[in-house]
C-alpha cells in the first residue's frame, strides 16, 4: 500500500486558521444571541423631539397588574396599541430602555387616564442586581411635578440620590421633558453615563454585566429590562483562536522541518 505524506503547506494553514476564526466567533455570536444595540449604534438624539424612539422596543407599564380593558363611565377604551399589542397610551405609560455600552437611555410617555403627569421622583437602575438611583429635577433644583414645567419642550436634570453624591448631576447625562396641555401624556427622554452608576455604587461593574433593569414606584409595579452583553464570549474566541492558531503553527513548522 502507498504510504501518502499530506503536505502541510503555508496556504493550507492559513486556510486552517481563517476556517478556525469564523467557527469560534459564530459559536460566540450563537450563545449570547440578545437583542442588544452595540457600542456607538444606538442612533438617539436626547433633544426633546423623541423622533429616535419610534422603532425602538417597548413595553406599556402602570402602577399596578390590571389585565383587563379599561371602561371609564360605561365607556370602553380598546386595549391595544397601533400595533395591535395589548395596552395603549391611553390606559397604560410606554416605557422603553436601552443601553450601549457607555449610556442608558430611558423614555416614558405617560398614560392619558389617571395617573399622568410625570414625577421626576426615585428613579431606580438596576444592574445585575446592584442599584443606583436618581431623581430629576428643574433648573432651580425643585422636583419636577405637575405645576412646575411650561407646555412644550423643557429641559431637566438628572441628580444623584443618596451616597455622597447626593444631588449632584452626572457629567455626560441630558434629559428632557415635553409638556402637553394639561399635563395629559408628558413625554421623557434621558441619558445617563454607565459610569455615573459605578460612581454612585462602585458594586455596579459597568464592563461585564448581563442586564440593566429600571423602575420607579409612582408608576410600575414591575422592572422593565435592557438585555445587554458581556465581552467574555469574544474573549473566549480570541483566546480559542491563540491556542489553535499557536497548535497549528506547531504542526506547520514541524512538517517543514522534515
């Protein structure tokens, strides 16, 4: 029988290696599937228009779980949305959280049924479980409420709460508020530096984190969650990538030197 000797060329090892490359990183990509908007591409604009909100994820949210539609003096109000998901605007608060790696950006339009105008009290972030909170306020440092903004577009700050870094505004964060006549469905935009939350509560680690969770009793009864990911996978591939590459270039010079 033929003994055959495969020769290991320079052309075939980089062919190895590309092949190596793409099985690791698509595993990668596989396992941490999440709907997430990278570092740098969530195109928002926090500038009191909310323009960049309109096909962003959402969920409808109120202060406490009604199931049910909602009737006012024997008048029943349609518990979907344009897109036919369940809730509207006019029974429920539509809430959306996102995150890229550096801000979170929150948005908030109030329900136009009952509770409605915004309260800029204890907002609540939660990331994997540790928790910084902050409260918004006008340029003279009153809570905002029901009375205190003009119709139109006002913009407010975001303060620390608790800690010593109570009432103090975070370097990199914007929020405005749009008031509609009435105080009926107040719109919020803001940001805040993921830095901001370390510096509030130095648990919080801002590099490697699975989600970002926001509330705030006034008006939910539940967290609302941003799913995010850490860059442990794509270290992992790059590290698999090294120790194949490295046992391949092994094998290579090997079959050369013989």
């Amino acid at each position: 029988m033929m003994n055959v000797k495969k020769s290991f060329s320079k052309k075939n090892y980089i062919k190895i290696n590309i092949v190596i490359v793409m099985i690791l990183l698509m595993s990668a990509k596989q396992v941490y599937a999440v709907p997430i908007y990278s570092r740098g591409n969530i195109p928002i604009v926090i500038d009191g228009y909310f323009d960049d909100w309109s096909d962003k994820p959402y969920s409808w949210e109120y202060v406490w779980d009604n199931p049910d539609d909602y009737w006012e003096n024997g008048e029943h109000i349609f518990a979907t949305d344009e897109n036919g998901n369940k809730y509207n605007e006019v029974i429920r608060h539509k809430m959306s959280l996102l995150c890229d790696g550096e801000f979170i950006y929150l948005y908030i339009k109030m329900a136009k049924k009952e509770y409605t105008s915004l309260n800029g009290n204890y907002y609540e972030f939660f990331v994997d479980e540790e928790m910084a909170a902050f409260y918004l306020t006008t340029a003279d440092g009153s809570l905002i409420d029901e009375n205190n903004l003009h119709e139109g577009i006002n913009e407010v700050l975001v303060k620390h709460v608790m800690t010593g870094l109570s009432g103090s505004v975070p370097e990199g964060s914007k929020a405005f508020v749009y008031r509609r006549k009435g105080g009926i469905n107040d719109e919020l935009e803001l940001r805040i530096p993921l830095k901001a939350l370390n510096q509030q509560n130095p648990s919080i680690d801002i590099e490697h984190f699975k989600n970002i969770q926001f509330f705030t009793p006034v008006l939910m009864y539940r967290r609302i969650t941003s799913t995010t990911t850490s860059t442990y996978p794509y270290l992992l591939a790059v590290t698999g990538i090294i120790i194949c590459s490295f046992g391949i270039y092994k094998i290579y010079k090997k079959e050369r030197e013989h």
